[in-house]
C-alpha cells in the first residue's frame, strides 16, 4: 500500500535521498527545505504526485501554512520525518558565535517542535502515523567542537521520547539515528575522512525499507538504521 510521507530538510543528504528512494517505491512524499532552488529542481525531477515547497522549518508561521495546505489538499501522512537540521562549524563551545549557536537550536530543536505542531494534530485525530525525528550518534554521545549540535541532538531525543508517552495507542514517535553516513554535513566535522563512512546511495537500500517497516511498539525506542 502507497504510504504519504512527509520529509522536512529534503534538498540534499539523507533528505533528499529519502524523498528520492520512497519515491522510487511508489509512496508519495510532501517535502520542504530552505532552499528555493533546490525545491524546483525536486519538483523537476520527481513531478507529480510529489509535492515540494520551501520552507524554512525555524519559522512557525512558514511551518503553520505549509502544514495547512497540504492537510487541506491531501490526508494526514502516514510517516512524518524531521530530517532538517544543520551543524556547527567545527569549535570549542565558548568560541561558537551567539548567532550561529541561536539558528542551529532554532533549526534543529524549534524546528522538530513547530512541524509536530502543525501536523500531529491531524495524526492523533485519526489515531494513527509515524513520527520519525533524526537523531545522532552525537544526541547518545558527546565528541569535543560539535557541542551545540550534540546539544540539539540530545534534545531531540529527550523531545521523542517524551512526546511518544503522549500519543494514543496506534501510533508512534521514535529519535532514529541514521549511523554515520558520507553526506556533505560529514565533511563539515570529518573533512576529507568523511569518505571512508557509509556511501548515501548504500545507506538508503537499508534506511528505505527499514524506515517502512516502523510498528507502533516501537513507540519511545531509540533506534539506529542498520549498518
């Protein structure tokens, strides 16, 4: 059965990996990501019935309309995905600009909490769906330089799992790390090294279905795509 598949951060990396890979098996996926030119490029390359806008996750109100569209034109998702998030460049804490620190917190933790807002409502309404929020190894575990994104991670598993207590039987929320992949966030913490990780393209014949096969009695579990 066709799943509708909601994916926030969908223009590159494992977002847009995802929204490629469900596409290719048949589901349908409404995406957002900041960059305009990247959504139009989506919109050529997987059409209809995909449906793309930009949206910046960070902004509620941006958030707020595009989640009314798309449950006015079309059910609530079957599995919704907080993919969108970003990383510091690499510093000790008391060195990451104020600025820098506030817009990755307002992107990865704001973010994950404005999009449950406006589309959960509608899952718990028909008491069924998936709600999947990307962790990390860094939001189970703690590495020198990256702390305001292990803050925001660790953060968005304490969110899941709290907000996995609140649902109604039948449904489910789960912090899923995605394992260490060669993405271009990769090479902003490893360099060079980020080559020798797990390639996108092998990452996705293993996340796809693992991520179809999600059961509500997975409810609350921290879980991590197999290696």
């Amino acid at each position: 059965m066709s799943k509708l598949i909601v994916i926030t951060g969908v223009s590159r990396g494992l977002g847009r990996a995802m929204a490629e890979g469900f596409a290719q098996r048949g589901h349908t996926v409404l995406g957002c990501a900041r960059s305009t030119e990247a959504i139009a490029t989506l919109r050529q390359t997987l059409g209809s019935p995909h449906d793309f806008e930009a949206v910046d996750v960070a902004n509620e109100a941006q958030v707020e309309a595009w989640a009314n569209r798309l449950l006015a034109t079309y059910r609530p998702p079957d599995l919704l995905i907080n993919n969108a998030a970003i990383v510091n460049n690499l510093a000790p804490l008391w060195e990451v600009p104020s600025e820098d620190f506030s817009t990755l917190i307002d992107i990865n933790i704001k973010g994950v909490a404005n999009v449950i807002r406006h589309f959960v409502p509608a899952m718990i309404a028909q008491q069924r769906g998936m709600i999947v929020n990307l962790s990390s190894g860094w939001g189970r575990s703690t590495s020198p330089n990256v702390a305001s994104y292990c803050a925001s991670k660790w953060a968005v598993e304490g969110m899941t799992r709290s907000l996995a207590q609140e649902l109604p039987s039948g449904m489910a929320a789960i912090p899923l790390s995605p394992g260490i992949v060669h993405t271009e966030m990769l090479e902003i913490c490893y360099g060079d090294d980020a080559a020798n990780f797990t390639a996108l393209k092998d990452w996705t014949v293993k996340a796809i279905p693992f991520l179809l096969g999600l059961k509500p009695e997975q409810n609350g579990q921290p879980l991590t795509v197999p290696g």
